[in-house]
C-alpha cells in the first residue's frame, strides 16, 4: 500500500508547497472583497472561513470524487497518480483561479470572466453553455436520488405515495426553488457544512475499513487494467473528473467568492477544498482497487459491481468497510450529496442569468423572474429520456475547465504574472477534451489513430493562439475595474 500512502502524503504536502506558490503567483491582498462591500444579503454574504471550506467542498463534490474515483479504477491504480497530479498542477489551480478573478471582479460568473478576457463571443458560449450545463446536473441530481428514496422506501414494505418516484422528484424540486430563492447563508450555509462533514467522515470510515478489513490496496501499475481495453488516454482522464479537475467547479467558486471576507482565505477555501475532494477520490479509487477481486489481472470485479449502478457500489463498499454504520453513511452520501450538489447548480445558474442581463437580485421579485423558469425547465427535463445527453457531460465538463484555464492564464498575462501554471494544465486539458470528442463512442467515435494525433495538434494549436496573444497590446480588466471601483466608492 506504500504507493496509496504516498500519493495521499503528496496530496496534503501539495496543499502547503504548490498551494502556496499558486497564492504568491495571484498575490492577494487586504482590499474588499464583494462580501464586505457589496453584501446584499442574499448572494454577497460575509461567513467564516471554515463554513466557507465545507460549503465549497460540498458544491465541487458531491458524488462526483465517489462516482469518477471508481469509474476511474477500472483502468488500474495508475487513476492514482492522475488523481494526485490532477489535483495539485490542474484541479486546484483552475478552482484558486476561478474564485479568485470572481473576487477581482465583483464575484462575477465563470462566463462573465471569459467575457472580459477571451473576448464577447467565448462570453456568449459560456453563458448558455454554463445555463444548460447547470440546469441538466441540478435536474439528473434530482431524479437519481428521487427514484432511490423510493426504492428504499419499497424495499422496507412501504407503499403508495411514499414509493412514487415523481411524489419525490417535486418534493426536491420543491426544495431546489427554496434553497435557489433565500440567501445563501439560511439554507446552504447552515446544512452544507454538516452534510461537508458527513462526506469527509464517510471517506475516513471507508480509508480505516480498508486496513482494519483485511483489504490490501495495490501498487500502482501503469499496464491497462480496464477488462474492455478501453484505452487509459482520454478515457480515465475524463471519468475521474471532479477527482481531479472539473469544469463543474468553475460554476461553483463564484458563490464562495460572493462569500469571503478576504482573498487570502482563497487559499484554503479554494484550492484546499480541491485538494480535500482529491484526497476522497484517491480514498475511493483506492477502496476499488482493493475491494474487489481481479480476474485475470484485469478489475473485472469492480467493473461489474458498477454495472448494477454507481449508488449500489458504494452501498456495497461502505457496507464491506463500515458494517452498519457504513450503510447508514452510504445512503445519506448517495441521496444528500447529489441533492445539494443540484440546487447549488440550479443557484449558480440563476447568478449567471443575473450577470447576463445584469438583474438585480436583491429584490424577490427579480429573484422570482429568474428561479421559476429555472425550477419549470428542470421539471420539464426530468421527464425525459435524457440518458444519452447526460453522456456528453463528462466531455463538456472538462472542456469547460479547459476554458476557464485559458481564461485565467490570459488574466495572470495581463497582470504581469507566471500565466504557466495554468497554460501548461490548459494546454493538457485542450487536449484531452479534443481527443475524447473526436474517439468517444458518444461524439465522433473516430479511430485513436486520427483522434490522437489531432487532440495533440489542436492542443499545440491553442498555445500558439495564447502565445500569439501574448505579443499584442493588452487591456488590464482588473485596473479597470479597480477604477470603476474607486470611483463608485467616492
């Protein structure tokens, strides 16, 4: 187990060392932020540093460090060093990144970030990218814990209204739109940092249960494990996701950003709540690599574990690691998490609406305007078969962490700072979301022979683009802004 145990010291190491150096490069200060001096006491609210940490760690997370650690063991222990590579030299960078322009910028979204320096027309792409991004995950984060309520529920000789999936399905709906509508610190701010625990308790539990079990975790091996040969580039490095990197976060980072009493809590809140997440993922990845047998060689035992459905997995390894205790865990993890994952995407989304069409959200009314067609249009989506649109979203979520990090190395450009420590993840990102959308079966489903080569042309391609714009007269946003901010406090 020396390679698990290693990867988790790196992990909390590069917490200190490379957090610290992503800090320096960013450099905050002692101005007011959003929180101090806009604080509408709706989305721009002043919490304590902790409550912030576990709030973010719960928003990026959710089920994603669970569901992508495991989908990501299938190809072998190697998903370790993508986990703790990822984590630290991409996943950290992009949400420090993201938070922290928010914070320059009055807690703008992800879209209006790239606005201001990718230029209107990526603007416009993000914004209805971000909206319909944000809308199907808050819905398919709905109906999966609705229909495993009410399968619990009939398992343990319930029936009636407390068995339909729908009964339970508006009972979250109706829940989304009172979490979306109320300012972030009644609902989110008081049960997130429990359920934030809850996540990182069940993590442990299932880390100890693997020592005290008997279980032993595998070295890493570099070999393809995966028992359909499914090849290890793209595919693991767009599984694992949110263990690693997720464009998912870059919608989520505003929120705490509207939150933080200064920019020197970026640090923990941030990148630390990242490399917490990856800490998880590297504990799951971990408990499936150990847990289940190998035949062959090859993990064929967890990935049939996982053809019964993502939540039956991690019932059945917190059941093997925690007994009684660890069922109890499993269920809250697979039925709270998504849902509070799923309302913060449906918060996000009514934030970035507002910064569209620049609505005033402090006023009810207008925060009405927005949360009902919001809340209408996941109702409307839950009834359909959205099976096969929900596949691309691993893809668009890792390109939407490709464009925030193009985003943040133009920003870090302007500002005279080391814009490498996010071109370089930028760079890698470009090419793992070109490849897979050219060979995955659902995009193109292209021979690896033409997708790789063209995943790494383009990814060559977007550096010279960056590298060209490098050479050109720049316009510095944030000075910019800081005028406008000097001279609206005046």
């Amino acid at each position: 187990m020396i390679s698990f145990l290693v990867c988790l010291c790196v992990l909390v190491a590069g917490y200190f060392i490379y957090g610290g150096i992503v800090e320096k490069v960013y450099g905050p200060d002692d101005r007011q932020t959003p929180a101090v001096r806009i604080n509408d006491g709706v989305d721009f609210v002043v919490m304590p540093r902790w409550k912030l940490f576990l709030i973010q760690l719960l928003n990026i997370a959710g089920l994603g460090p669970i569901y992508g650690a495991l989908a990501g063991a299938q190809w072998g222990t190697s998903v370790f060093l993508w986990i703790t590579l990822g984590t630290l030299l991409a996943g950290g960078v992009h949400d420090f990144s993201v938070g922290f322009m928010s914070m320059r910028h009055d807690g703008a979204s992800v879209s209006e970030l790239t606005g201001m320096y990718l230029g209107n027309i990526m603007k416009t792409i993000m914004r209805v990218f971000s909206v319909v991004l944000l809308v199907m995950v808050g819905t398919v984060f709905a109906v999966g814990p609705a229909g495993l309520i009410s399968l619990l529920i009939g398992n343990q000789g319930g029936s009636g209204l407390l068995t339909n999936t729908t009964f339970w399905l508006a009972l979250i709906l109706v829940y989304y739109f009172i979490a979306t509508f109320v300012p972030i610190d009644k609902i989110i701010g008081k049960l997130y940092p429990v359920f934030g625990i809850c996540l990182i308790v069940m993590a442990v539990g299932v880390g100890i249960g693997i020592f005290t079990h008997g279980y032993t975790i595998p070295e890493i091996e570099l070999s393809n494990l995966h028992p359909s040969s499914t090849p290890i580039w793209p595919m693991m490095f767009v599984s694992v996701a949110c263990g690693a990197i997720s464009g998912f976060h870059a919608t989520q980072s505003p929120l705490m950003a509207r939150c933080c009493k200064t920019e020197k809590e970026s640090h923990m809140v941030f990148y630390g709540a990242m490399v917490c997440e990856g800490i998880i993922a590297l504990v799951w990845a971990a408990a499936g690599s150990a847990v289940y047998a190998r035949t062959g060689g090859l993990t064929a035992g967890l990935t049939e574990m996982l053809g019964n459905g993502q939540a039956a997995c991690v019932y059945d390894i917190c059941t093997k690691t925690m007994g009684g205790f660890g069922i109890v865990l499993a269920m809250l993890g697979v039925i709270a998490c998504p849902i509070t994952s799923g309302d913060t995407a449906f918060r996000s989304a009514r934030l970035v609406i507002s910064d569209w069409f620049k609505v005033d959200q402090k006023p009810y009314m207008k925060r009405l305007i927005l949360c009902v067609p919001l809340l209408l249009a996941g109702a409307f989506i839950s009834q359909l078969n959205y099976n096969v649109i929900w596949r691309y979203f691993s893809w668009s979520n890792q390109t939407l962490a490709m464009i925030a990090l193009w985003t943040a190395s133009m920003y870090l450009y302007r500002n005279s700072k080391n814009y490498w420590i996010t071109a370089v993840p930028a760079t890698f990102m470009s090419a793992v979301s070109v490849t897979y959308f050219f060979c995955a079966p659902e995009c193109l489903h292209l021979s690896t022979m033409i997708a790789y080569p063209v995943g790494i042309i383009a990814a060559i391609a977007f550096l010279g683009l960056f590298i060209v714009s490098t050479r050109k007269p720049v316009v510095n946003n944030e000075k910019k802004d800081d005028h406008h901010q000097h001279l609206h406090t005046a």
